[in-house]
C-alpha cells in the first residue's frame, strides 16, 4: 500500500534544515523547504542533496517516522500503485467470471462490465511494462553500483596492507564502504522482490481473464420417461 499519510507543515518545520534519509538508511540531503496548498497541506519539499543539487521530492514520498522524515524510493511508489491497480483489476476479473460461470448475472451485463476490464486491464498492462523497465534498471543501476564498491573496498584493502595507509584511516573508510554496500544489496533486494510481485499479478489476472463457460440452465421434461428394465422378451407360436 502506498504512504497516503497527509503530512502538513507544522509537522515538517521541525526538521528543516537537518538530514533527510531513505528508508534504507542512506542520507540524502538536507530540507530546506516545503511547498503547501492553502489548507497547510505539504505537496513536496526541497533538499539539497550537496552544495550544489537540489531535487523537489513530492508529497506520496514523505514519510514520518519516531526518527524523522523518510523519503521513499521514486520506483517504489511506483510500484506499488502500479500493484495495487492490477490485485483490483485482477479480483474484479475473478469475480465476474466466477458470477457469470454460476448464472448469478445475466449475459448482456457479463459481456458489458467485461468489456469495461478488458479496457481497464490493457491500460494497466501498458503502466506494468514501464515499471518492469524502471525496476530493471534500477536493479542494474544497483548491481553496477554495488560491483564498484567491492573494487574500491579490495583496493583499499591492498593499500592497508602494504601499510600504505593508517590504521584509523582504513577503518573509517571501509567501514563506510562495507555500509554503503550493504544498503545498496538491501534496496537492490527490495526491487527484485517488487518486480516478482508485478509479474505474478500480472500473470494471475492474465489467467482469470479466461472466458467463463456460458451458464445455460437443465430444462426439466414434461414428458415421463420411459424406463426399460430389460430386453423385450417375444414368443413365437407356430402354426
């Protein structure tokens, strides 16, 4: 389910100014400002990621926490409504299927609110594609990211032992490196899990989307039945 909790600006003033982190831990920046409607509602806040970047963060992303203020991941927002849109769809398939399959509704109705999902499904499936191309290159982005900090850890090993470097000045730094990778590992995890979860979803919709058989009720015969018990026995008498 996707963070809906509105957040407004005197619950975000008091952290302006501070470090904002992602839910994986990272710092990204610092708030220097929000962005409200009239009602005193935040719509986004800006945050420097550095001295020089700033990057407008919407409102479906903030979260409060006992901590501070969590900034959801861009492609997980995404994802998740994306999720949420195709288990809707997916059920409504099911159901209507399901009610036309037990004569519980009529054909003219089945055939119109079928036609209303399979134009509703088509419109998700098309916003599924995007967001398997997101997840997938966000996994990548992820994987490269985590490849170049196990190059960098190894190399800074090689200077630590050639006593290239000090001690505490090797502790510092590969314990921010080993950190760093481990939360990319936690994020690059959390995508794959979210892409198998829109693939299965989409998978089962695609399945109850199977036309239901036509319900076509036992008339009952007016006319008795006529049962034989056994073969007709006939005897021949000779002239």
């Amino acid at each position: 389910m996707v963070w809906s909790m509105v957040v407004t600006i005197d619950q975000i003033e008091k952290f302006m100014g501070q470090n904002v982190k992602d839910e994986y831990g990272r710092i990204m920046g610092k708030i220097l400002t929000a962005f409200t409607d009239v009602s005193g509602n935040v719509e986004s806040i800006e945050i420097a990621l550095n001295d020089f970047s700033l990057e407008r963060i919407s409102s479906d992303r903030i979260k409060l926490t006992p901590d501070g203020v969590i900034v959801l991941a861009e492609w997980k927002v995404k994802a998740i409504s994306t999720e949420n849109k195709l288990d809707r769809v997916r059920k409504r398939i099911r159901a209507v299927e399901e009610l036309y399959r037990k004569g519980s509704i009529p054909g003219h109705a089945y055939e119109e609110i079928k036609t209303r999902l399979e134009a509703q499904f088509k419109s998700v499936k098309d916003e599924v594609r995007k967001v398997k191309e997101l997840l997938r290159k966000r996994a990548n982005d992820l994987e490269d990211q985590i490849i170049r900090l196990e190059k960098d850890i190894s190399n800074l090993m090689v200077l630590y032992m050639s006593n290239e470097v000090s001690e505490s000045a090797y502790k510092a730094a590969i314990d921010y490196l080993r950190d760093a990778k481990a939360r990319n590992a936690e994020e690059k995890k959390d995508v794959e899990k979210h892409l198998d979860l829109i693939t299965k979803l989409e998978s089962e919709a695609t399945s109850a989307h199977r036309p239901a058989p036509i319900h076509t009720p036992v008339k009952e015969s007016s006319e008795p039945e006529v049962q034989h018990e056994g073969p007709i026995q006939v005897q021949i008498i000779e002239a």
